[in-house]
C-alpha cells in the first residue's frame, strides 16, 4: 500500500523556488532538476522506510546529482509521508530539521 504525500507549504515553496532557479540558469535544467526530484518521492511513497533516519522521526534522502536533500517522516498509522524540507546542502544542516506538521 503506498502512502500519501503531503509537502510542508515551506518545503513546496523550496521545491518551485528551486525549479525556476535551475530552468533560468539552462532551459531545460530545472526539468532534469523536478524528474530527479519526483524519482526520489516516488521511491518514498513507495518504500517510506528505505531511508535511515537521520535525526529524531526525520528521514532524508539525496536528490540525484543535485546538491538538494528531501527531508521527511513517516506517519506509519495514517500511511502518511510528510516532506519537511527540499533543502539545500549548502544551508545550515542546522536547519534541516525544525519543520512539523502544520496544525
């Protein structure tokens, strides 16, 4: 059974913000850039538990060439995946896992 795919509205903002900076760069980068993004979310959905924890509930998982990880927790009893953070890795790591669920 797959699970449901819910992205923090910071982490869907990280993830459009990031896609147009690519695509200005190179037309067609940012394209590369969203299918090497939705391999990973669908080996998520399908396979939550494939990636270690790295930190408390938080999950994490590079994004193809790109220097970006998905950051994400699995609620097992509402067959749930939450995406906290499309992030960045030259960021903070600090900041990497301060996103919950909203409400």
């Amino acid at each position: 059974m797959e699970y449901t795919l819910v992205f923090h509205p910071l982490a869907e903002a990280e993830y459009t913000e990031s896609f147009l900076w690519y695509e200005k760069q190179l037309k067609g980068l940012g394209e590369r850039f969203e299918q090497s993004v939705e391999k990973k979310l669908n080996q998520i959905v399908s396979k939550p538990l494939l990636f270690p924890k790295k930190k408390s509930v938080f999950r994490e998982v590079k994004v193809g060439a790109f220097p970006y990880m998905i950051v994400y927790y699995v609620s097992e009893r509402q067959k749930m995946v939450f995406i906290s953070s499309i992030f960045h890795t030259s960021r903070s790591p600090k900041k990497k896992f301060r996103r919950k669920k909203p409400g």
